[in-house]
C-alpha cells in the first residue's frame, strides 16, 4: 500500500530506558539507511504472525545499509508495563531494537490506527511504502531489495521471503471485547434490593459473538473482573472459528471447556495444560492465551472458569 510519499515524522521518545535491545535511535543519526518500522503490541495475535517473516527479513539484511525496529503500541493498560514487553520481546525471540511508546506518540505522529502496520523509509528519510496486516512481506522485502540495490548495497538473491498462506472464511468470528468501551454492556446482570448490579446470570442460551457471565463480575471500560471469592463464575462465547486465544491477566488457573466437557489435546491451543482429565490454562500476567485449535473451523461454547481478580480483556481469532 503506497499513500503519499512524505517525509518520515523523527521518532519520539521520553526515557532511553523504554528501548529494548538496542541504544535509541533517531531517524537523523540513520540517514543513508533503509529503515523498516513495525507498530505492534504483543497480545495482537495478527503481530505475532508476522513475527517470522519479520525474523527473515531482520536476518536477511541487518548487516546491511538496513535497520529494522519495531514501535510497540499498547492496546490495554498492562501492556504499556515495559516489564511486560521486555517478557514478551523474550518469549518469542524478537533480537531487533524495540521502542515501548506507552504514550502512543509516534503511533499518533505517523497517524496510525491498525495493529500491526509497517512504513519503510528510504535513505532520504521518506516514507515510500506502509502495509497493514499480517500478510504482504514479501512485497516488503522486494521494497527493502530494491532500495539497497539502489544504494549499490546489493543484497543476497538466496533467502526469498515465503509467508504461510492462512485459510480466510467469512465465518470466523470477531475480535470481541469485554470492556465497555468498545462492546457496550454485557447481558445478563441482574440487580440485588441494596442496589449491587454486579451479578451475572449465564442463561446457557447463546448467540454467536456475544460475551456471557456468570458470578460476580464488574464491567470496566477495558476488560470484565471477576469479583467472586472462588471458581464458581465463568465466562462463556459461541465462536465460529480454527484458532481461540483469549487476553487475560490476573495470577491463577483457570479451567477451560468446550461444549461442556474438557478440552482434548486435538482441540486445544498450546497453553492448554491438562491435569486430571480437566484442561487449564495457566494465567500469569497480561497476556495473550491460546486456548484452542483446531484442524479447520469449527464452531463451539468456550467456557474459562474464573478465579479471584481475573480480568478478561478480549477473545481474538483464526
């Protein structure tokens, strides 16, 4: 996707302590580079795909006239926790310079609203290419090729950047939040004589794409807490959809069935955790949680049990 060529806005930052894995940077000071920037956050599970492709092309071509780095946007409150990017930049192996910008500066200076995004400026210090999503990086890569034959830096023919075709239905279901700001008030509360309006009532009748609970629960603008001393609430969602991955925080394990019944390792995702014949997954802290995974869409009732303090955040799908 090509818009206007202009003029790169200068990265910002306030605290050099907010970069990972590299001194900071300056658009200046890298003037006569080819320069790759990718917004992200790490509970967007369309980032995370294109963690691989983004691998190659950083291995490709960082010994060249080339610099990738990457912006890192939080969506929700414990995401802006650098404690908790740098945990994530870890889990999944990202050796690239890192800005956390809790603040969304530059996500607001280079007038941005998608997770994830990428803009490739050319040794002018110009933005001649942006892409939006988790598909197209080999287009990327022929750009980023092509600027450094430009600059007579001729990089390698051998690695060709090869992207995994995902399976697209018009089925699958949403992103769906459980915050009121972005998904209105969930059904089912149900009011005490003192005027308590934080029960719940899951009345085992679904419709697909609809956030259900049980127990005591508040309804905050950005995620649902469980408000119950025990494990007797849940929360409940009629997905269409191959791949389930829930955003939760809290400290605790939380047991996860479908259709009623405990998940199976053919169905589950690869934080599932299995004891007893009961499936878990196993929350420790802000995070993105794979939950299912199946050979092909399908469609079923995802139940997570609750435990004291959970926040649950949002369902994201594949």
């Amino acid at each position: 996707m090509l818009g206007k060529i202009r003029k790169a806005p200068e990265i910002e930052w306030d605290n050099p302590k907010q970069w990972i894995n590299s001194k900071p940077l300056n658009l200046s000071d890298l003037k006569g580079k080819v320069i790759l920037i990718d917004f992200w956050t790490y509970t967007c599970i369309n980032c995370v795909r294109t963690f691989p492709a983004l691998k190659l092309i950083w291995d490709k071509y960082k010994n060249k006239r080339f610099v990738l780095f990457g912006v890192h946007t939080p969506e929700f409150e414990f995401e802006k926790e650098i404690g908790n990017v740098k945990y994530a930049v870890k889990k999944y192996g990202l050796s690239w310079p890192i800005l956390n910008d809790p603040k969304r500066i530059n996500w607001e200076n280079y007038g941005n609203s998608y997770w994830p995004r990428a803009a490739l400026i050319n040794s002018e210090g110009k933005i001649i290419f942006e892409h939006i999503g988790e598909s197209g990086y080999k287009e990327i890569d022929e750009k980023i090729a092509g600027e450094l034959v430009r600059l007579r830096d001729f990089p390698s023919d051998s690695d060709i950047i090869l992207e995994k075709q995902r399976e697209y239905s018009p089925r699958i279901s949403h992103e769906t939040y459980a915050g009121s700001l972005r998904n209105g008030e969930i059904t089912g509360k149900v009011c005490s004589l003192n005027g308590s309006c934080d029960k719940y009532v899951d009345s085992g009748s679904y419709k697909s794409g609809e956030i259900y609970l049980n127990g005591e629960w508040h309804q905050g603008k950005e995620y649902a807490e469980y408000l119950g001393k025990d494990s007797s609430g849940w929360i409940a969602y009629l997905y269409n959809a191959k791949e389930v991955n829930v955003v939760l925080s809290g400290a605790g394990r939380a047991e996860v069935t479908l259709n009623e019944i405990p998940l199976k390792k053919s169905n589950a995702g690869e934080d599932i955790i299995f004891n007893d014949g009961k499936s878990f997954v196993n929350i420790t802290g802000g995070d993105m949680y794979r939950v299912i995974s199946h050979p092909n869409v399908q469609s079923g009732v995802l139940k997570i049990k609750s435990f004291p303090e959970m926040k649950f955040f949002a369902y994201t799908f594949g």
